[in-house]
C-alpha cells in the first residue's frame, strides 16, 4: 500500500474520537476475535475480486481485520480511535507471526487518511457499521475517495444501519450515544435510496441486502465494485 503521508488523526481529539474512545474504554466489554456477519457475508465478494490488500476503515477492536489476516490479506485497519487501536494491537499479537506482519494500524480519520492513499492502489475497502456519524458532505468525498483508491475491479463491503433499526427511534441506545458518557455523535440511518445514490455511477452494486441482525437491529450490507478496465 502506498501511503503519500499516514493521513494520523491530529493532535487534538473531536468529538467522534472522544466518543469513541469513551465507547471503546468504559463501555465495550466483549473480546473476541470471532469476525461480525457482515464481514462473513462479504467474502465471496472480496474472494472473487481476487486482491490481496484490504483497508478496513474503522476497524474498532480488529475483530474482522483478524479474520481477513488469516484468511490470508494483507490488512490495514483505520480508526480515529486511540483506543481501539490498543483493542485492535492486543487481538493481533493472539495471530501467528507471519499473518501479523501483514498488519498495520493506523490511527486516523477516514478522509485524510484515504486522501493520502495513492490512485489505485487498494484492492478492496472493508468498512463495518463504521460511516453512520458521517455528515452528507464527508459520505460524498469518501465515496469518491474510495472510488479512487480502489484498483478496477475492486470491491468496496460496507453495512450500515437501516432506517428501520430500532435505534432510530430511541438513538441514546446505539453505540457509542450512551447517555452516561454525557454526549452524543450525530447518528444516521440508512434508506435504500442512500445506498445506491452514494454508489452512484462510481460503483456497480454485486448485492445489497437488508438483514435483521438482531431482534429490531436493522442493516444494509452492501457490496460494490469499481468497473473493471473495460
Ligand atoms: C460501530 S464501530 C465498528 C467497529 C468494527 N468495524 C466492527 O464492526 O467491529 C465504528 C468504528 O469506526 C470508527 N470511526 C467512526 N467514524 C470514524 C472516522 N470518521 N474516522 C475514523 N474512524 C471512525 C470508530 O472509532 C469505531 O471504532
């Protein structure tokens, strides 16, 4: 991957990073190194792209930049986080040797850090419930960003709430808007129409399917591709 500068978060916090790593701190109590079923429902997608370099774009605590280690990628996971990158740095070292040092961490947000990402030069972007606290404007300039990375042919995974979660109603029960943590990240849910608008004509859609992840926890897993060369 070549990077024209790491694109780190600057020195002084926002509030998505105060919340986060609120979120991550006093609230996330699970460790494990078991990959989310979206990152399961997106691996025929990212197998037949046939590439070997995958950005996970708030990888949080690495649970699915683990999984895409072994299964051979080499991974490098974003987060605006510094403390899911201490999350994400301790499930590595439970990998062997030789999937980790096809790792890399880094800390920083999404649009600098693919902005400082050379033209096609990823083969697939992975992205996790990781885009719901972005603002219209920052959707649009990382869906062109991740257009331009991306290799022809490679494949951006992404889920996002739908606006059918529950969550929509009551937004003080999704992560990280916890009321004890005394504030909140603007959150959105997502309609079909969202989907393909910011897909665009960047991208064609190989599936997009809205999937009940749990009872009333609403999703859309999305998989797209850059055209190939034609
Ligand atoms: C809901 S968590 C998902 C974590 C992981 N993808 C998973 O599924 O286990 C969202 C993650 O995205 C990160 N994140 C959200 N917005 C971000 C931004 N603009 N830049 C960098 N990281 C961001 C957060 O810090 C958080 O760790």
């Amino acid at each position: 991957m070549n990077a024209r500068s790491n694109g780190r978060a600057s020195a002084s916090r926002n509030q998505r990073e105060i919340a986060w790593d609120r979120y991550w701190s006093e609230v996330y109590r699970f460790e494990s190194l078991q990959p989310g079923g979206f990152t399961r429902w997106a691996m025929p997608f990212l197998r037949a792209a046939e590439v070997r370099h995958v950005v996970d774009l708030g990888c949080g605590p690495g649970r699915d930049m683990c999984f895409l280690l072994e299964q051979g990628y080499v991974v490098v996971g974003v987060d605006c986080s510094s403390v899911a990158e201490a999350l994400a740095a301790k499930s590595l070292v439970r990998l062997p040797a030789e999937a980790r040092a096809r790792s890399q961490l880094v800390r920083a947000e999404l649009l600098p850090f693919l902005e400082s990402q050379a033209t096609a030069s990823i083969g697939a972007v992975h992205a996790s419930a990781t885009y719901q606290d972005l603002s219209d404007l920052e959707l649009t300039r990382l869906f062109h960003e991740v257009s331009r990375v991306l290799v022809a042919g490679g494949v951006h995974l992404w889920s996002v709430r739908s606006e059918r979660h529950a969550g929509k109603a009551r937004p003080d029960t999704v992560p990280p808007n916890f009321p004890e943590l005394g504030f909140s990240v603007p959150l959105r849910f997502f309609s079909r129409e969202d989907i393909t608008g910011l897909a665009g004509n960047l991208f064609e859609n190989l599936a997009l399917e809205e999937v009940e992840t749990a009872p009333g926890f609403f999703a859309f897993y999305a998989a797209d591709r850059k055209p190939p060369r034609s």
